[in-house]
C-alpha cells in the first residue's frame, strides 16, 4: 500500500516532536509526522517567551506539574548534550502589596511539596541582590528557572528523528480522516495517507482533529493572544534575568513579567485577549468563521459571564501602552512608556470546557488506535520530553508496539 506507516503524528510544534522523537528512541517504527506549516515549531512553540518553567505554580500531583519538574532536567540535560542555547538564571516572583504575600507564600509551599526544595524567601532589602531596579515587599527566588531557544531545541529534535529513519512533511495540512477496515486515511493537501495508529498534537486545531476523526472532542480550543513589548538596548539594564509578578490564582495565566532572552534583548508581557483567529497574531486578524463556531459554543458564554471584567481590562491594555507600562511599573518603578518598544506576539491554545471552565492542566485522551493531545499550554515547552515520555509509553503500551 502506497504511503502506508505504522504510526503518524500530527503537529510539527514541540510536543509532536518530542513525543515522536521519545517513541523512535525506545522502538525503531515506521512514523511519519505530518507539519500543516512551511517550518516546524511556528506557532506556539517559536513565540512563546523561551523560559524553562520550575513548576512553582501547578497543582501537587496533576500532570502539570509532574511533566513540569521531570522535564524541566531532562530539558536541561538534552541541551548541555546537544549544545542548544540555554541558560539556567533563576527569576524572582515579587508580590507588591500585602494582599499578593499570602498567595506567594502559597506558591512557595505549592514548590515545596512539588520538589523545589532549594526556594529562597526574599524580603525587601533582599530583593534588590537580584533585581536591583525591582520593587516588593516579599519574593521568592527560583534557581531552578531558565531562558532556551525552543525553534533551536526542535530543529535538533528534527534531525534525531529523520537520523532514525523516520518522515517529516511539511505544507501538508490535513483535510480529511477517515477509517478503511483496519486501516486510518489521513488526506492532507498534497498527499494521502494511511497508518496503523494516529497521534494528534495539532496544537491550536487539536479540537479540529478530534471532529476529523468522527469523536466529539468535549472541550473547545479557545485563542488567546499573548502580546510583547521589548525594551530599548540602552534600558535592558533594568533587568538582569526574569521578574515574575505574583499570578492572580482564578486564571491559568502569570501576568505581564520581564524576561531576558536567550539570543539578547528583554521581553515585557505578555497579556492574554481573546484572539478572533486561531493564528490571530495581530489585533486585526479575525476569522468570521472561527468567531461563529466561538459564539455558538456554550462554554464560551458561560466563561465570558464568570471573566468579562478580566476580559476587558486586557482589551483596553492590549490597546493603551499607558495601561500595559502601568502593569510594568508594579514591578519595576522607574520604567517609562519610552522605554518599551513593541515586540511580537503568540497565540495560547487553551481548552474550554461546555461549562466555561478554562482546564488547567494537560489533557490526553486515548481512543482504540488514537491519542489526542487536547490542552498542552504552558508549561508544554518545558515539560515537553517528559510529556514525550508519557505519550511513547501510553503508544507502546496500549498499541502493542
């Protein structure tokens, strides 16, 4: 049979990547990953902030932070082996009034319990060791976080994959699934073809899969757009590595924060507004299809009544620089609106469920020849070999392969 494999992957971001690279390196198998993009990793793996997540923030025992820790070292590991560009810096996390200190000190006993055993309690005084220009009244001290280039980290994954024999396609957007006896048909734009067992890690079109494949996915992909202000080169000084503010604990986002970059520069942000195109990286990018499946699904009316105040105010600071230096000014005082210039953009693909609950861990679901990566926002990246492991040993396992 032409264009037959044992196994295809969908998604060419880096959890499809790092699940199919872990899969090669414990069974030598004929696997094809299909990319709908001209490059790998060009969605929420190439704009996300480069950071090397601790799992500081996610709830003891959920996947999240299981995949967040046990990753974070092999992440590290795999990057001093193949000499990917990466630095383990540390950040703070300040909490700026008296009303944030009892949800760091939560945060600092959620690290605890989740293995992070060398945290560092900073008073006032104490914070100005790290981030001399940054002002609080409590912050912790992470040495566990760290700045990477994921589009480098995927590029090298690529070649271990292709040096095991197996096919990446690019341009090759799927369009059609079907199931033939006991065979699956993958119908891209170019080619057709037909495999044995399917792995969905499409990312931002996850949902779109799991209705290609005939299953109803229980859950929507909701776009949010992430939007960055860099610093001038003569302001870059301000910070030495990454000031986190303390999140707000009703959402899965952590605020506007600085971030230094691993090839230069400083990022600022990002915020979180609803995008109208699931590759909505522009504030005029919309998608009138896209809008009506968002506002015919139930969960999002349901999410709007519960966020809408929240909602608004990132609209207005995703169209007022005031509004966004304010933001910025909680953790660094003396930063001006002069001093930021506008940087670029990424796009979360965070699931919603029918009852407008934002899910706030991984969700992987498990059909007789499929799996379906349903919710892999942040920290995906970081947790990404980890959750390779897991994704390979479920295949094995339940596949008999």
């Amino acid at each position: 049979m032409k264009n037959n494999y044992k196994i295809i992957f969908i998604g060419g971001g880096i959890v499809g990547l790092s699940s199919a690279f872990k899969l090669l390196e414990k069974n030598k198998i004929d696997l094809l990953l299909l990319e709908a993009e001209d490059s790998l990793a060009k969605h929420q793996t190439g704009n996300n902030s480069g950071v090397i997540h601790s799992g500081l923030y996610y709830k003891p025992g959920s996947l999240k932070a299981k995949n967040c820790s046990i990753g974070r070292e092999m992440l590290y590991d795999f990057c001093n082996k193949y000499e990917i560009p990466h630095e383990r810096c540390g950040k703070i996390v300040v909490a700026t009034n008296q009303d944030e200190v009892q949800t760091l000190r939560m945060l600092e006993q959620r690290g605890i319990e989740n293995g992070l055993s060398e945290l560092k309690h900073l008073n006032q005084n104490e914070i100005k060791n790290y981030e001399p220009y940054a002002t609080g009244i409590e912050a912790i001290y992470v040495p566990y976080t760290g700045i990477i280039d994921y589009v480098s980290f995927c590029n090298k994954l690529s070649d271990l994959i292709k040096e095991r024999e197996a096919t990446i396609k690019l341009n090759s957007k799927v369009l059609k699934i079907s199931f033939i006896k006991n065979k699956i048909l993958v119908e891209t734009n170019y080619e057709e073809y037909f495999c044995d067992y399917l792995i969905n890690c499409a990312g931002l079109y996850s949902d779109k899969i799991v209705e290609l494949c005939g299953l109803v996915p229980e859950v929507k992909i909701i776009p949010f757009r992430g939007e960055y202000y860099k610093l001038k080169k003569e302001k870059e000084y301000l910070v030495k590595n990454l000031i986190y503010p303390v999140p707000d604990p009703r959402f899965p986002f952590l605020g506007v924060h600085f971030t230094r970059m691993i090839r230069g520069g400083v990022e600022c942000g990002p915020n979180a507004v609803l995008a109208f195109k699931r590759e909505g990286y522009k504030k005029s990018d919309f998608d009138l299809l896209q809008i009506f499946e968002l506002i015919s699904y139930r969960g999002f009316w349901k999410m709007a009544k519960k966020y809408y105040k929240m909602g608004f105010e990132e609209f207005r600071r995703s169209f007022s620089k005031k509004l966004f230096t304010k933001s910025l000014q909680k953790l660094i005082p003396s930063i001006t609106e002069d001093d930021l210039v506008s940087g670029g953009s990424g796009v979360r693909a965070q699931a919603l469920d029918n009852n407008g609950n934002l899910i706030d861990d991984f969700r992987i679901i498990q059909t007789n020849n499929m799996i379906h990566v349903l919710n892999a926002p942040s920290p995906a990246a970081t947790a990404s070999l980890s959750i390779g492991d897991t994704i390979s040993n479920m295949i094995i396992k339940n596949f008999n392969l």
